[in-house]
C-alpha cells in the first residue's frame, strides 16, 4: 500500500502576464489548492493513509485550462469552480470513480 491513498497535485504555475502561454496561477488555481485541501481536511481524509492535497509547479499542459492529478490513478482534471473540485474529491477521492467530463486526456494529441 502506498503512503497516501490518494495524492493530488495541483499546478500553481504563473507565468508573466505576457507570457505566449496561459499558466494555471492566472485561473486561481492556487486558492482552488487550498479549497481542496481544507475540504479534505474538514472530510477527515487528510493524512497517512488518506489523501494529500500539494502545490506543483508546471504541469505542462497550460492550453487545456488549471489542471490536477490524482495518483497513483494518474487521472488528470481541469476544473472551473468550487463546485466541479467538490464533485471530483466526491465521486473520485472519496468514491473512487473519475468524473469524465472533467478529465483530461490520458496521452498527448499526437
């Protein structure tokens, strides 16, 4: 078994403003981290053997909106709101199910 049950990771790159590229910083990914990891908290999912919320740094897949993932599953999400991060540590962290129409793509468009 592994430390964590789950292990998510949220990009919380910012680029400069002009940067050609978006980065996830500007879509307040770094306040929808900490959302998440007071609600896994408030869940009592936090911890060794229950589920660990972290900041990571780029991703590297800016185009497709703020992203996360959650391992070991390897499922990656883009998410919008409050409400799409309940519905991923709901049906996903807690259940064990992947909301698809929040998930990214598992290989690069080739």
């Amino acid at each position: 078994m592994s430390y964590y049950r789950r292990h998510l990771f949220f990009c919380t790159n910012r680029r400069p403003d002009e940067a050609p590229r978006p980065s996830c910083a500007l879509c307040d990914s770094p306040r929808m981290r900490a959302y998440v990891k007071e609600r896994i908290k408030a869940l009592g999912l936090a911890g060794p053997g229950g589920v660990r919320v972290n900041t990571a740094g780029c991703l590297d897949r800016c185009e497709e909106g703020p992203c996360l993932v959650v391992y070991p599953d390897g499922v990656w999400y883009t998410y919008v709101d409050e409400e799409d991060l309940d519905e991923i540590i709901e049906s996903h962290v807690v259940g064990g199910l992947p909301v698809e129409r929040l998930r990214l793509p598992d290989a690069p468009d080739s």
